[in-house]
C-alpha cells in the first residue's frame, strides 16, 4: 500500500554543486537567530515586497509551466497555471499578512462545537469579498479532540518573552503543483520560525528563477535560498548538519528512505528495532488514493450532468498528477440513478481532450494498474506521451484491491459500488469504506443532494466527524482546501513513522491554529457560476490573470473584472 515510487527524470537545470550548498548553508545559518528576533513590521515589509516581486514575474512563471506540461500558451487550460502557481502563493503571502497585522492570531468569524465535541473554527468566508466571490461556499478547521483554538504559538511566546533557538529548515518541493514548494517553505518561515533551503524537484526545477524572482527580499535578506538536484543533492541535504528539520511533499517511499534507509531490507530492520537513520524532525504531505462518496439522492438531469463535470474536474485537473485528484468513485448499489451518473461521468471524460502525461512513470503505473484490470474502459486512445482518462469499474469494496492500495497519479478513476439504496445506510458505509478501504488520509469529497442532507442530518454530520481525512470537501473538490489556504493542508494525524502513509503535519492553516486535526470546506450542490477548476470553464485563463491581480491587493475596483470573468466561465 503505497504512494508511487516516482523515477527520476533527466534534469531540467543543473544540479547545484554540493559546495554551493554547503556554502548556502552556512549563510542561512548564519540568520537563523537573526529571523527568529525579527520584529512583525519586517516581517510584513518582506511579505508585500514579495507579493509585488511574484506579481512581475508571473506571466513568465505562467508561460514556463505550460511549456513544460504541453498546453497551449493561449488555451484556456493555462488558466491551471495561474490558480496553481503565482495566484495561491500571493493569496498565501497576503493572508500572512493579515495574520501578522492581527498580532499572529486573527479571530475566526465563529467558534463552535461539533457533533463530536470537538471545538471547530469558522475560517471562511472572513469578509465580503469572501462572500461575494465565493457564493455560499464556507470552510472550517477541526481541532484535535480535547483541543482548543489556540493560535500562533510562537507569536504568543515572542510576547512574553520566550525565545527559541533559530532553525533552518529544508523544504523538498514537489513536481506537480507550482506554488506547493514556496508555500510550504512561507509555511516554515511564518508558523515554524525556521529559515529555508528549498530543493527544487527535478520534475519542476525549470520554476526556479521565477521562484527566486518571488522571494527575492527573503534571499536578499538571508532567510531563503533555492537549490536544484536530484536524489545526490537531496542526500546531501538531509544528512547535513546544519539541517534542523525537514519537510517534504512527495511519496511515502521518499519519507522511508530519507527516515530508515536506502533499501528494503534496511527500512524493514530499522522499522522493526525503531533506530532510524535520520532523527530529524520531518513533516510530510504523501499523496493519497483519493475517494468521491456520492450520495444516493433525488438529483435531476441537470444535477446529474453538473456533478458528473464536477468528477470529470476532480480527475483532469493537471493532467490528474494532482494528490488529491479523484481516484475512487463510491456509489450505492441500490440507487436508481447511478448508472445514469456513471454514465454521463463516462461521456463527459472521454469528451475532455487528451493531456501530456509530464509526470514521470506515468505511463508504467497507468500499465500496472492496467495489467491488474483488463477490464478496464479507456475513454480515448492513448500514447507514448499520453494516458488516457481510464474507467476501472466493478472494483470490489476490498481494501486488498490494487486500486484502492495503489496511488495511480495518472487519468485512472475505479469505480466501487456499497451495498446500499438510502443517503443514511450509504453515509454510514461509506464512512468506513473511505476510512478503512482507501489508502491514504489526505482528502476526500462528498457530493450529496440538499434533500438527501436535510433528510439524513444526524448520518451526514457524524459522517463529517468520523471521516479520518486531513481535507474534506462537501460538494466541492478538495483542491479548495488547498487553495483557500486559510485551511490546513496536510493528512489526517496519527500516523506513525514505521507507517506513515499521507504523511504527518500540515502547512497553510494562516490561522496558525496550534493544534489543528481536519479542515471540511462546504459547498451548494450546484455551485454558480462554473467553478474555475472545471475542465470546461471557458475562460479559466481570464479569470486566474484577474484573480491573482486581485489576491495581491484585493479591492471593489478589481472585483467586478474578477466577477465578470467568472460568470462567463
């Protein structure tokens, strides 16, 4: 049971030499101490000088990161680009900036109890341009149960007068997504107090100049630096000794290595007499094998349609070389309407234009999967340099099956159906089928009617508290709760290093909540106008240019652009 084990491509820039990191190093740590008695003021003025740094180059950041995935510069699909990359990172960069204005600890709209007791912050919509732009959408964060909504732990020590030793901290940055490597490294600097080396992943390494270009101040100032390379470079960093701490977005395999060893035989030894190889402390985001649970409901036509959209998104997004891309389809055996979805799901991937399959192994874990389903529905032909969208159907609810163990990171969606007819034994099954039946915590979805929800309150909400999964989205693919980032991002807590699947730890949470479990994002059934990460939003390109204009210096000028944007999607 396992992420994959991503083969490492040739490289896109050269390695950096092992003496210039070293000497990298050295100057950060030689300003650890230096970031850690930093005043809030500073720490702002480097925050907004990098929001206008990202601003300047983001056109080419853009154009960069479609030439490498095979979209077409003037396609609407350059509109991924956008929202994945400069936008997120200077939405992140300016919530931390509200953060930091409000002393570290912004006050959540709302602070409740959920069915279960746990205590749960309201972190979404905070404003009305929240509200006006993303129409009853609304997200909170879940705190660990006999937690409360404690915030900015290092802001509350600064002020009494509590000081802790400087760290510096390496990032291993992720292939896939653009703003994933820079968040994570915001999220080091700004929650953890630690300045950071970012090592590139070869897959992405083309990014970084323009990733220099955006954090600019902090590279001026010391308290960033950028390198590239690939598993020598990475060695090198991880078992250097003026790393701290460590944090990584990738595959299991990669945490395994870094932790217990280089070979099987060494991890499973080590594992077995609990003497890693590297006692670093390590956070980590590892992918998942990600589930839709769609709930059995009085949906109409138009419903059916919109939400088979919806699944078609969830799995074409990035050329579904996302972690939380669809890759499990739930369904109720006895629900009159479920092959009517299935089948539009069906129709409506294969009539999404084939996508560049940039992402390393992609083509050898799309023919293990493959070989595993012989049965398996390819909706168009494929390619050397192409994995078709691939239906699995009648995978059994069995957590031994290859696809509900195997991360795919490739156009592949399995289809599982539970024996079930209503929204109430269907939420109660299917609770357990995500926890126990899909590897992974990371996220999941939930596409459930307002009937079907109303009806079977009590089942849907102890669905939500029992669901064991770090990012939940409620009719609403769980890319928002990347996205949004005053959610956290990260797997469900509670795994343990000798088993570490999704991984352990989170980023974003620019609440800095101190003790954050889940975050569930909560959407309409129909969401108006066209989500942006639809695969057919018309003018996806448009409106993630004004969003991101928008996120750097949000104001009422702006917003009508943005809008008018939107609702031509």
């Amino acid at each position: 049971m396992s992420s994959p084990r991503f083969p490492e491509p040739p490289p896109a820039v050269p390695a950096t030499p092992l003496e210039k990191v070293d000497s990298l190093l050295e100057g950060l740590a030689s300003r650890k101490d230096t970031w850690v008695a930093l005043g809030i003021p500073e720490r702002i003025r480097l925050l907004k000088e990098s929001i206008t740094c990202s601003l300047s180059v983001a056109d080419a950041w853009v154009e960069a990161a479609c030439k490498a995935k095979g979209i077409p510069r003037d396609s609407q699909r350059a509109g991924e680009e956008w929202l994945g990359g400069p936008m997120t990172m200077i939405r992140n960069m300016r919530l931390l900036v509200e953060t930091l204005e409000a002393g570290g600890a912004p006050k959540p709209p709302k602070i409740s109890k959920s069915v279960s007791g746990q205590t749960v912050a309201q972190v979404f919509p905070a404003n009305i341009f929240d509200k006006l732009m993303f129409t009853g959408i609304s997200a909170e964060v879940w705190m660990e149960p006999g937690k409360d909504a404690a915030q900015a732990r290092i802001y509350r020590d600064k002020a009494a007068g509590i000081s802790h030793p400087g760290k510096v901290s390496l990032v291993l940055g992720a292939g896939n997504v653009a703003s994933i490597g820079p968040m994570d490294a915001l999220y080091k600097l700004y929650a953890e107090d630690e300045v950071v080396i970012l090592k590139t992943n070869p897959v992405n390494a083309y990014l970084g100049p323009w990733l220099e270009a955006s954090m600019k101040p902090f590279i001026d100032a010391g308290y960033f630096a950028v390198v590239h390379g690939g598993a020598e470079v990475g060695a090198h960093l991880t078992g250097h000794r003026l790393v701290d701490t460590i944090h990584m977005t990738g595959s299991d395999k990669t945490y395994d290595a870094i932790v217990w060893g280089s070979t099987p035989d060494e991890q499973a030894r080590r594992k077995v007499a609990n003497e890693p190889l590297n006692t670093k402390p390590i956070s980590a985001e590892l992918g998942c094998v990600t589930p839709v649970l769609i709930v059995p409901g009085p949906w109409s036509d138009s419903d059916i349609e919109f939400q088979a959209r919806h699944v078609a998104a969830m799995v074409t997004n990035n050329a579904s070389f996302n972690c939380n891309a669809a890759k499990v389809l739930v369904t109720a055996k006895g629900w009159p309407l479920r092959e009517k979805f299935l089948k539009a799901v069906h129709e409506i991937l294969a009539g999404i234009p084939a996508r560049k399959a940039y992402y390393p192994g992609a083509q050898q874990r799309y023919q293990g999967f493959i070989s595993h389903y012989p049965d398996a529905q390819k909706l168009a032909p494929g390619a050397d340099d192409i994995v078709p969208w691939t239906i699995i159907p009648d995978v059994k609810p069995d957590p031994s099956e290859y696809a509900l163990t195997n991360e795919a990171f490739c156009g592949v969606l399995a289809e599982v159906e539970l024996d079930a007819t209503d929204a109430g034994t269907f939420l109660n099954k299917a609770t357990d089928f995500a926890n126990d039946g899909c590897w992974g915590t990371l996220s999941t979805m939930m596409l459930i009617h307002p009937a079907s929800q109303k009806e079977f309150a009590t089942q849907f909400e102890n669905c939500l508290a029992n669901l064991r999964y770090g990012g939940i989205g409620v009719n609403v693919w769980a890319g928002l709760v990347y996205g949004l980032v005053v959610t956290t991002w990260g797997a469900f807590p509670g795994h343990p290093p000798t088993d570490i699947r999704s991984g352990v730890g989170v980023v974003h949470n620019t609440y800095l909540f101190d003790h954050p479990q889940k975050s569930i994002i909560r959407a309409p059934f129909r969401i108006f106008p066209t989500p942006a990460w639809f695969s057919d939003n018309k003018t996806q390109a448009l409106l993630g240019r004004r969003m991101t204009a928008f996120e750097a210096a949000p104001s009422f000028l702006k917003l009508p652009a943005v809008i008018a944007a939107a609702a031509r999607g």
